[in-house]
C-alpha cells in the first residue's frame, strides 16, 4: 500500500473569553488542496492544531508529518517558530512552510527571516491558497522554484524568491472549509470547547491607509463569494451554535444590497436559532446611510455591543500622511448624531503614535471626538509596525522619525493560564520626530486617565457639568487629574500606575495589567485601576479628592460654578456607578435639573441649570452577587459601550 503524505496544519490562537477560533486560514488551504489536487488521494491533513499545548506533545503527534504548514500572525509568530526548530530536530526530512500576514513580501526582509531561522523551508507571502497547493504538487520531488509567491534557501545557498501569484478572482473556487466538513472532526475530538469562528464575504480593500496590509497593492481590488455561498455559511454557524462570528470584511457596507442582506440574514438566523450571539463587522467608509442601515440591523438582533466608527486621527497632516485622508470627518459626524438619537451605542479609534501627531494635536483630537458627540468610548490604540505595510518601509520610518520598541505582545482579556513561556512580540511606535518618547508617554496616560474618567464613567456627569456650566473642554478638564499632588494619595497612585506603565512600554514590556485576582487575566490600564477603586473600597477617597482638586483648579482659574452643584453631581456619579451587591432599587434627590442637563449633553442638546428638588430612581436592572461576576459582565463585557453607569427615572 502506498505511503500518503501525512501534512501537518499549524494556526495556534488564543483562549479569548473561553471561546477559541476555529482555524480559518489553514481550512481554506486544506479544502482548496483537496479540491485541486490531482492525487488527492497521495495525502493525508493531520487534524489541525489550533491551540497552544505543550510543545513536546505537538511534536510528538506530528513528528511523521512530510510536511508542517504553519499560518503566523503577531500572536503566534515565536510559538510556531519554535514548535517548527523542534519538529525539525525530530524530523530532519519534514518540511516547514511559513504562510500568513506576519512573511514579509520584501525579498531582503524574507531571506532575512530564513536565514536567521535556518530551520525553515519556506516562506509563503501573500494570497496562500495556490502556492500551498503547488507546494503539495512537488512535495515528491522536493523542487520549489515553479512554486509562487515564496523565498527559500536552496542546496548552494542562494536565497530563490519567486513571482507572487495572481490573486484567485473566483473565490467560488476555494471550497468553503465550514460547508466541506473540514472542521467537523475537530469539533467532535473537542466537544469540550466553545467555538468562535473568522468569516468572509469578500477579499480586498480599496484603501491604502500606510500602517494596515489589507489594502496593500495587489490586495486594492475587492473580489465577492457568490451569495448562496454566503448564506449556507451563515445557516452552518447558526446549525452549529457558534456564538461570535467575527467578519473579516475591510468594508462592510461597500456592497450596500447585499450587504445589507447579509445583515438582514445574521439577525434572522440569531431570531430563529439563538446564534450566533454576536456579529463582529468592520464597517465602510463614507457610506453614512449605508452604514446606520446595517449596524441598527445587527443592533436591533443584539449582534453587536457597539458600533466602531473608526477614526484613527484627526489632524490633516496626520491624516494626509497615513493615506487616509480620503475619509471624510464629515461622515463620522453624520453618524455619530444618527447612532446618537436611535440610541445605538458607538465607539472610536484613536491610534497613538501616528507620523505628524504631537501631544497637543492628538489630545485636542480626543477632546475634539468627545465634543463631536462620542461619549461611550474611545479606543487608544498604540501603534503597531505590520510586516508588508508601507509603515514598516525604511524609507518612511526614517521620514517621520519613527522610534520603535519590541514590545512584549499579548491580547487584552486573555487568561493568564496560557502558555506564556514563549512570550510573543510586537514592534510598537513609542516616540516620532513630532512626539518625542516624553510626549508619547505623556499622551499614553492622557489618554489612559480620560478612558478611566470619562468612558468608565467615573466622573461622566461632572465633566458634563463643568463643561455646560463654564465651557471647560475635555482635554483641560482630564489635565487637573494629571498635576502632580503628592496630597493626593489615590489620585497620585492612579498617575504612578499609568505613568510607570507607558515607561514599561518603552521599555519592552506589554500593554496590560495582570491580574491573578480579578479572572485571572490582562486587563487594559484604565479598567484595572476602575476596578481596584471600587474591590479596594477606596472609590469614596477617590471622589473626595477628585472634588478638591477640580474645586482648587476652578477657583484658581476663575471659573463660575458653585461648589455645592459640583459636589451633587459628584455624588450622584458615584451612585450610578454599576457594582456588584447593591439592593434592586434606589430613590435619590437633586436640588436642580443636573441629570437632564446630563442626558441632553449626551445627544448635543443643551439645557439651562434649573434650581428645584427632583426625585429620581436608578434602574438597577442588573445586579451581580460576585465580583468575579461584575468584572467579567460589568466591566470587560461593558467596556465597548461605556455602560458602566446605571439608568434612571424621573418620579
């Protein structure tokens, strides 16, 4: 009997919230394989590895494998190189193949990668599914150089890199790894895990903003799955109970008549079956309409906990810089006031460490975003250099002074319990020639202490407040909470956390907390210090002194607002923050109309103070009898959507 060619699949990826993704990538080139492959019948795929386990027993599973295929990404790069060394120690005829966005497409950048780490075959870049199927075609005679899109190192050491491959325009023609039961074994070997799964209903993107790949050249142009295609997945992921689904569309909405019945399609299935629970897009740019038609579907169906309306800059130079300026502001706006008044919570993105950002023009930004209407959450993401973006070239890194640190990488919300023995990196943009590291790092914090106070609502209402009753903006109100006051002791304590965590950063270290006590995972800096404040019982100190320090400052500035309001809207802040063990029901009193003023500013109304006793009830409609139960559902669950502060009632 013939000896087939036993392959190996590698896409290892991370416990996130007890759900793994089923393995994507590595489905669509094992079903696009058996497809094409003329003696299909010559191979056997391993069942794919799809999580971190130990490396001795990976190795020990797949030491026969002829071949091991692994898709590598930031989160799973060092892993898969090591698990890749070992197996080719115990089995110096496997052959090792590196595919997925973290290869370089640059030959200098990909001969680099194999000669630092010899035990690599090759390095697939670009589209995968042709250079892996004429991978297996030769695996025989061992002969890469008709094989495109990959470099290796051949027998005379030369480095080879050959032609990339034209991009499949048919996507119909790569078999749907769901639909053809790649992942059924699987599923059934794991009864015991939660599924997740990465989804698409088309490939390409028409942008080319300079720090992403998916709109790099050849990759601009978008091609479509044929829709009965589409739907028979989506029926699979219902059928099978997949609770996220996340879509990996660039632009949602770029096809308004079928995306829109995608849409319609997810929210049926979610009525009819209960899943998937949550639907996870990437909405287009500029099609307002479009976009509020697709998110309030998925909204309305409980699909989303927030809608992105992603900005990453608003500084033209910046802007004009990154090759993103052809995204209007405007349509943000416009958006914004929409999701607004349909009451469909948003949340934004900020990225920090953009070419042309200076402390002054990114925290105005975020103050700016505030006052344009988005008071849920804005997203601070650091900067990170993609392999194959334009960000990551020489030539731009050195026009914008672009200062980087390897930086340990993990995912926010992940378990401590993983396998971190090989940590992951990730090279992160810590300084520039307009953000020096001092300012980087004071922008980090700026922008760690307004998600704390304003998206975690910690002090939301005053804010509205000062801001109605003085016209003090955002950024100078975040400001008072950054002025050193050894006095202080919690406020003093909150800024050494924030301050010694970006200087971690700079220093190689990752960009969260750990925290073994609450869920035993990495929490972001800003909902680690929430929730110390309020397990600690050191909140009321914290509002003590967030009283006196914002008191001295208005005084100092000659700003007109009585003390007794501040305090009263400090007050009722810190009732309507959400924790854990709190009685059903709570009246409570105000001397003026303060909490309408509040609500108004929410949806960019303004009201005149009003002085008169209101009664009020909070709605207390959820009440969490653990902390580890209010962490996860109030904190990490709520974080998209700001929703850390309880509703109430006139009465």
């Amino acid at each position: 009997m013939k000896t087939k060619h036993k392959i190996g699949l590698f896409q290892f990826g991370e416990n996130f919230g007890g759900q793994y993704y089923l393995p994507y990538s590595i489905g669509l080139l094992q079903a696009y394989a058996q497809k094409k492959l003329v003696n299909v019948d010559d191979f056997e795929f391993l069942p794919p590895i799809y999580k971190r386990l130990p490396i001795d027993e990976i190795v020990m599973n797949l030491r026969e494998a002829q071949a091991a295929c692994f898709s590598i990404y930031i989160w799973n790069f060092r892993f898969s190189l090591e698990v890749a060394r070992r197996l080719k120690a115990a089995n110096s005829d496997c052959i090792t193949i590196l595919g997925g966005p973290q290869i370089p497409a640059r030959p200098e950048a990909l001969e680099k990668l194999l000669r630092d780490y010899t035990y690599i075959d090759i390095g697939c870049y670009g589209e995968g599914e042709i250079p892996f199927l004429r991978i297996l075609e030769n695996i025989p005679e061992r002969s890469w150089t008709e094989v495109p899109s990959i470099g290796f190192i051949d027998s005379k050491n030369r480095f080879i890199v050959t032609p990339v491959a034209d991009r499949i325009t048919d996507l119909d023609e790569i078999p749907s790894p769901y639909l053809e039961g790649i992942f059924d074994s699987l599923m059934a070997a794991n009864p015991e895990e939660k599924w997740s799964a990465l989804w698409e209903s088309n490939r390409g993107c028409p942008f080319n903003c300079c720090y992403c790949t998916w709109g790099a050249t050849p990759k601009n142009k978008v091609y479509r799955y044929g829709m009965d295609r589409v739907i028979e997945e989506l029926n699979w992921f219902s059928q099978k109970k997949i609770e996220f689904v996340f879509c990996c569309d660039a632009n949602f909405g770029l096809f308004k008549d079928r995306d829109l019945r995608i849409a319609e399609k997810v929210a049926e299935n979610k009525k009819k079956y209960g899943y998937p629970r949550a639907f996870s897009v990437q909405s287009t740019k500029n099609a307002t309409k479009t976009i509020f038609r697709l998110n309030k579907i998925l909204n309305d169906a409980g699909l989303q906990k927030g809608v992105n309306l992603a900005l990453q800059s608003v500084n033209d130079k910046t802007l004009r810089s990154i090759k993103r300026n052809n995204i209007s502001l405007r349509a943000f706006q416009d958006l914004q006031k929409m999701f607004t008044v349909a009451g469909i919570p948003t949340f934004s993105d900020m990225i920090i460490g953009l070419p042309e950002e200076t402390y002054e023009s990114f925290v105005n930004g975020a103050a700016a975003v505030v006052a344009g209407g988005q008071h849920n959450r804005i997203q601070f993401i650091n900067l990170t250099l993609l392999e194959n973006s334009e960000l990551a070239e020489t030539a731009y890194r050195e026009k914008y002074g672009l200062i980087l640190k390897e930086c340990q990488q993990i995912s926010h919300h992940t378990s401590l319990a993983s396998d971190n023995t090989i940590m992951e990196t990730e090279c992160l943009v810590v300084g520039t020639n307009t953000m020096p590291v001092q300012d980087w790092i004071k922008t980090r914090v700026f922008c760690w202490m307004m998600s704390l106070l304003y998206f975690n609502k910690l002090f939301q209402i005053p804010f509205a407040i000062m801001n109605r009753a003085c016209s003090l903006g955002y950024k100078e109100m975040v400001e008072i909470f950054l002025k050193e006051n050894k006095r202080l002791r919690v406020i003093s304590e909150i800024q050494t956390i924030f301050y010694d965590k970006a200087k971690a950063i700079q220093s190689g270290d990752c960009e969260y907390i750990p925290s073994p006590d609450w869920l035993n995972i990495w929490w972001p800096p800003d909902e680690y210090v929430f929730i110390k404040l309020c397990r600690q019982s050191i909140l009321p100190q914290f509002y003590e002194e967030a009283a006196k320090v914002v008191n001295q400052y208005l005084k100092k500035s000659g700003r007109d607002i009585s003390e007794p309001l501040l305090q009263e809207a400090i007050n009722v802040n810190a009732q309507l923050i959400k924790k854990p063990f709190t009685a059903p029901t709570l009246q409570i009193f105000t001397s003026n109309n303060l909490l309408e003023i509040y609500k108004a500013s929410l949806i960019g109304k303004k009201l005149p103070l009003q002085s008169g006793e209101h009664r009020y009830e909070i709605i207390r409609d959820q009440i969490w009898e653990s902390w580890d139960e209010w962490c996860r559902e109030g904190v990490w669950y709520g974080t998209k959507k700001g929703a850390y502060l309880y509703d109430f009632r006139e009465i």
